[in-house]
C-alpha cells in the first residue's frame, strides 16, 4: 500500500474539509461497521454516525489540525491507524477548542473509516 | 473476548501505574512488531521503545486519565482501539500538561500493544 503517512495526510486533508464544508459528504467515508465515540457517546454504522454529525448544534467550524501521526495497522489487512490533536472553531466563538481524533481506515477498494473516537480535550 | 471497555479499564489503568513506578515495567507490554510515534518520533520493538521510555528526562511523573474510550478493531483477530486523553505531572512542575495517547492492543496469549501514538498538547 501506499506509505501510511501519505494516505493518512491525505485522508485527514479531505476529511475535515468536508466536514467544515458539508457534514453530510463524509457519509461516503463510513460503512455499516464502521465505529465512532463521539464525546463518549457510541454510534454504529454510516447512516446513525452521519446523522450524528449532521446534528451537531453549530452552524459553521473550521479544523485546524496541529499534530497527526499514522502507523500501519495489523498485518493481513491494508489498515492505517491515525491520531490527530487540533483546534477547532465553531460559529461566533473567538476561543478555538483543542481536540483529539483517532481513525482506522481500512482499505476495500478505497479506505474507509473503520474505527473513529473523537474528544474535547479540557484544560 | 471480554468487553472491550473492560479490557481497556485493565490494561490504561496498569500501564499508566507501571508507568508512573518504574517505566521498564512497560517492556512485557510491547513486542518486536510493536510500534510507538512518541511526539513525532518513531520507534519499532519493545527494546528500542523501552529504552526511549526510560530514557525521557524526567524522574517522578503521575499521569490522571480524563478520557478513555475503546472500540472493538478489525474482525477476524482480537484487538481494540484505545484513545486517553489526560494530563501528566513531571518532577517538580507545578502545571500538569496535557496529552493524548493511543493504542491498538492485540490478543496473543495475553494482550500486548502494536500501536502506541503519544502526544503533548499545546494550546
């Protein structure tokens, strides 16, 4: 597979552009076993872990991603795991929050995402 | 298996104690395939993530757990997905700091760590 450092950078890139875009286009990115804890709460497969992220209460926010690291998951399958730490921005908020996201993509004719957690992280 | 959240409780709770006691106690918890990105920096197999462990250049560190969330990872093997978000004390700083680290373990005979992704974060 491709390096584990490109296809994360790549997928992170597109990732939070389209969620600072539109929410719903990330629905191509999940499959009905795909994963997400979501400040603690669990959702399973695309449709719920969309619907999820379409309702949360802000209007515009913008991702600024400060740290991302990529490994390559367990042997016998093309799997990458990624963590990013960043700030994002929502509506008219001057204070940026500090995040944390995890992923594993798996490649089946294109990656998608198989696990994600995603926090807040409070000082 | 059992649970993944219970498995995760167990294995942050003991990792970050041997930790805080005596950092060559991780050793039995990584492998030769194991993987660790410590702020950026990568190092593959218990020996050489052990000894980059031991080595940080602190002497006393107590790290409080905020966050933990674990998921079930790719069928057909066990293993989980753990993100920790908290905050870590070293020596005679008085301000804890923040981080986030992430795990893949893996079952063999006993679980063990593949993946290990550690960063500070900066606000």
């Amino acid at each position: 597979m491709a390096d584990a450092d490109t296809v994360a950078k790549q997928f992170v890139d597109f990732y939070y552009s389209a969620f600072d875009a539109d929410r719903k286009g990330l629905a191509p990115l999940y499959r009905d076993v795909s994963m997400m804890s979501w400040e603690g709460q669990q959702f399973k497969g695309a449709n719920d872990i969309v619907e999820k992220l379409v309702s949360l209460p802000f209007t515009r926010v913008v991702h600024k991603v400060t740290t991302m690291d990529a490994q390559p998951s367990l042997p016998g399958v093309t799997a990458i795991v990624i963590t990013v730490t960043g700030q994002l921005q929502i509506d008219d908020e001057q204070k940026p929050m500090q995040y944390t996201q995890s992923f594993q993509l798996v490649d089946d004719n294109g990656f998608f995402v198989y696990n994600d957690i995603f926090r807040l992280n409070y000082a």
